[in-house]
C-alpha cells in the first residue's frame, strides 16, 4: 500500500508542477503579447489622442481653430479645443451643448492632461503657480479681468500666443492673447 501510494503522490505533484509552469508560460506569453502588441497603439473614441498632428490635420485643425499650426502644440490639447470649438456658451455649464469659462477649463484639463481643477475661476487661480506672460506654455490657464478689479474670465493656452476660451457672445472660440482687447485684460497665467 506504501508503495501505491508513493505513486500517486509523486504523479499527483508531477501534474501539479506542470499545470504551474503552463499557468506561469502562458501569463508570460500573455503579458509579452499585451506590452507591444504589434507596436499598434489603440485610442479611445472621444478622447484625445497625443500622436503627433500630420500635415492634414495642422491644416484642418488651423482652419478650424483661426490659428496657425506649428506642430509645436500640444496634438491633444489641439484635438480637445478643436472638439469644443464653437460650442455655445452657458453659465454653469460643463457639455458641449453649453459651457462657460470655467467648466471648459475644467472638462478640457480633465480630458487632456487627467488633472482636477475647482470649478470656479477663482478657485482655478487659487490652486495655480503663477506664471508670468513670457513663461506661458501649452495649458497653462489665463486670468483676465474683464469686469471690475477681480479675475472674471479665465482661457487655455495653447501656444504661439493663442488661446482658447468660452466667450459670453461667441461660445467656445480662439483669440489671440496679443490683442488690444486681451493684452488690456490680462492678470497672469497660471501653472495647474
């Protein structure tokens, strides 16, 4: 009886250690698999992509936006404004059916770089580094003044002295940080 028995408990660990090794092998083969999966990168419908932008795209994008396209921009910051563009402005609003300053920053910081910010201007301005005009890098918010003495309306930039923001009167569009209007009413800018 012993001897039996030797038998089975050495059969029962012999299967025992293969059935490891081919559980460990095929976790391998699994994670190898997954890791470069024929160096194909798969994007997320809706969300931003960070591949760089192709000639096509600058050019569509350019287009769209009312602004040049180096390549320089960051391609994911540029996809996002580019989907918000034109969208209308509503107080209190985060969708691209209706947004105003504040909840375009927010989505758009969320969607872009995965960072929470508060949701009012203020509260925007409070939780960033300041940055001054000449340091200003892609998405870094802008504080403007633009009624009374305090910060009223905040913007995205995006790069060659362009930005994007949620106007009262035209929706979501993009501006030129050096114009008459905005140079006047610009604060600061702001480091997340």
């Amino acid at each position: 009886m012993p001897a039996r028995n030797l038998y089975f408990l050495v059969q029962y660990l012999v299967i025992n250690q293969i059935a490891k090794r081919s559980v460990y092998l095929f976790f391998l083969i699994f994670v190898a698999l997954m890791s470069t999966s024929c160096g194909v990168s798969r994007e997320i419908p809706g969300t931003p992509s960070a591949r760089p932008l192709s000639q096509e795209e600058r050019n569509q994008y350019a287009q769209r936006l009312g602004m040049p396209i180096s390549g320089k921009e960051n391609p994911a910051l540029i996809r996002e404004v580019a989907l918000w563009a034109g969208a209308p402005y509503r107080y209190g609003g985060t969708t691209r059916s209706g947004v105003d300053c504040s909840g375009f920053i927010v989505t758009v910081s969320r969607n872009v770089y995965g960072r929470e910010l508060p949701r009012s201007t203020t509260g925007i301005a409070n939780a960033t580094r300041r940055v001054n005009r000449r340091g200003l890098r892609n998405g870094d918010i802008l504080f403007f003044r633009t009624k009374g003495r305090k910060i009223s309306h905040a913007g995205i930039y995006l790069g060659n002295g362009y930005f994007a923001h949620a106007s009262s009167s035209r929706g979501v569009v993009v501006d030129q940080l050096g114009s008459d209007y905005w140079s006047r009413r610009f604060i600061r800018g702001g480091r997340p």
